[in-house]
C-alpha cells in the first residue's frame, strides 16, 4: 500500500482542544462530593445531623435552666413557653437535658467509631498483607472477641471500672472493632496483589510503609461508609444500656436514660418519651440514610 501527500494533513494547535476530556480532571475526593451532592436524601440526612450537630452546642444555652436544676413546683409539666419540651418527675428542663443528653449520645457514638476504625485498621490491616500463620493466629484471636457475649463484657466492665461513660466506651470497643478488622483485612488481601503494591515490595520498600502509605490509604472509602454505620450501632448501644440501667448515671444525661426515666410515666405523660426517642431515630436513619449515599459515592466503579 502505497502512501499519497493528500493522506498526511499538518497538526493543528486548535486541533488540540478536541482531544481534552469533557469535563475538567478532578480528584477522587472531589468527584465523590460531586456524587454525593447529587443524592439528595443523603443531603437532607447530613442536614438534619448538622442541626442536631448545632443544637446539642448551642441547645442548653438557649434556656435560663441547667440540666440538673430541680423545681418542686414545676414536675411532670407539660410542654409550654416556659418548658419548651416540658418537665420531668423531678421538675427538671427536658429541653435542656435532652441537649446535654445528645452531647453524650453522639460524643460515645463518634468516639466508639473512631477507636473502632483506628483498631480495626491496624489489626486488620497487618493480618491483610502478611496473611499466612500470623493472619490465622490473629483471626482466631477475632473470632474468640466476637463469641463473647456482648452484655456479659459489659457487666464485667461496669463491675471493675464503675458505671459511666468511660466504662461504657470500653465495653462496646473491647470486641466492637472487630468488624471493621475483618472488613479492611479483606480489603488489604484484594489490594496487595496489585502492581504497584508488587512494585514498591521489589523496591524494597519496608512493610509498614506500604501498608500506611499505599494500602490503607485504598481502603480510606471503605472505612468511612463502615464509620458512619458504626456510629448509629454506638448510639443505640448506648441508650440501650442507659435504658438497662448499666449507662450514664444521673445526674447526668443521654437519650437513652432519658427515655429510661420517660418508660415508668409513659401512659401519663408521653411527651418526656417521645423527645428522646425522636432524637434517636432521627439520628441513627440519619446516619444510615448518609452511609448509603457515602457507599454510593466512594465507590470507584460507580465513577462516570
């Protein structure tokens, strides 16, 4: 086959526009909040967490009464004016205490989250990208942790610690992590045969350094959606145990000591239930509302 003059035209520097993508390069991160802004449920769902956010800040501020404040005159008050939310048997602002409660409600629920991811990708990502013996020594170790039962650990705790909020981060953290473990070891077991991972091991690269700088960095999406799953499971942990009686203790609040408090005049007074259970299940579908839409976004193979 022979080539004419007539088949060979000169470049262009205009011609060069058409071979740029449609859209300008963004990153990773970028591209994931652009995905997420389109999910519009999961954009009311941050909305609503943001508020609830601002209001357990600013929320105690905005009456003249404390948490602990007790007036005679005033028990099992009605909602009014005065006590926006009413009162409770003691006489005490439930607006107030609901604030101060959610403080403590979404303080363990984001604390348990974050020990549970720091945990879990330590553990599992150093059982992930050694594997053999030592993968399997450190799962059996998860397996005897998750066939503990979970409210025999907490009683144990209480019984050597005391009731409180730190006892109460422990005993869902001591096996809580383990989920999150056994997630990124498989996301680390998945990553690790890639080429650059075999690249940077040719290289001599030290171990540790390829699993924090190359491998967990990969599976950053995958714990973030797992948090924010996590998060609710903490705050319903524990209004559970406040509601047992094994949580915060008074004077101190939550939401689940509240409707602990709340269960006995229910019949009578269902006002100082439907507060703190409304808290809570708008919280926790909240959280799971953004968690999918968090799924949906960080996934690559949904990138367009």
């Amino acid at each position: 086959m022979e080539f004419q003059v007539e088949d060979f035209q000169p470049f262009r520097r205009e011609d060069a526009a058409d071979e740029l993508a449609g859209r300008p390069s963004i990153s990773y991160w970028q591209d994931a909040w652009r995905r997420l802004k389109a999910n519009k449920v999961s954009l009311i769902a941050l909305g609503i967490l943001l508020l609830l956010f601002i209001m357990c800040l600013i929320g105690p501020f905005l009456t003249p009464y404390t948490y602990h404040q007790q007036d005679a005159s005033m028990i099992n008050q009605s909602p009014s004016a005065e006590h926006w939310f009413g009162t409770d048997n003691l006489g005490r602002d439930i607006f107030t205490r609901i604030w101060i409660g959610g403080r403590v409600s979404i303080g363990i629920g984001l604390i348990g989250a974050l020990i549970d991811v720091i945990l879990g990708t330590l553990y599992g990502g150093v059982a992930g990208y050694f594997g053999g013996k030592l993968d399997t020594v450190m799962m059996r170790i998860l397996e005897i942790l998750v066939s503990v039962p979970y409210l025999v650990v907490v009683i144990i705790v209480s019984l050597i610690i005391g009731q409180g909020i730190p006892s109460l981060i422990i005993a869902m953290t001591i096996t809580g992590w383990c989920h999150m473990a056994r997630l990124v070891r498989g996301q680390i077991m998945q990553i690790k045969e890639q080429d650059y991972i075999l690249a940077a091991k040719a290289l001599g690269t030290h171990p540790f350094k390829v699993i924090f700088q190359h491998l967990i960095p990969n599976t950053l999406g995958v714990m973030v959606v797992a948090a924010t799953f996590d998060i609710p499971s903490f705050i319903f942990g524990e209004a559970f145990l406040s509601y047992i009686g094994l949580g915060v203790q008074s004077p101190m609040t939550s939401w689940g000591a509240l409707a602990s408090g709340a269960q006995q005049n229910m019949a009578f007074y269902p006002y100082q239930m439907f507060f703190p259970a409304l808290m809570i299940s708008l919280t926790m579908l909240s959280f799971q509302l953004l968690g999918d839409g968090l799924r949906d976004a960080l996934d690559p193979k949904l990138r367009e």
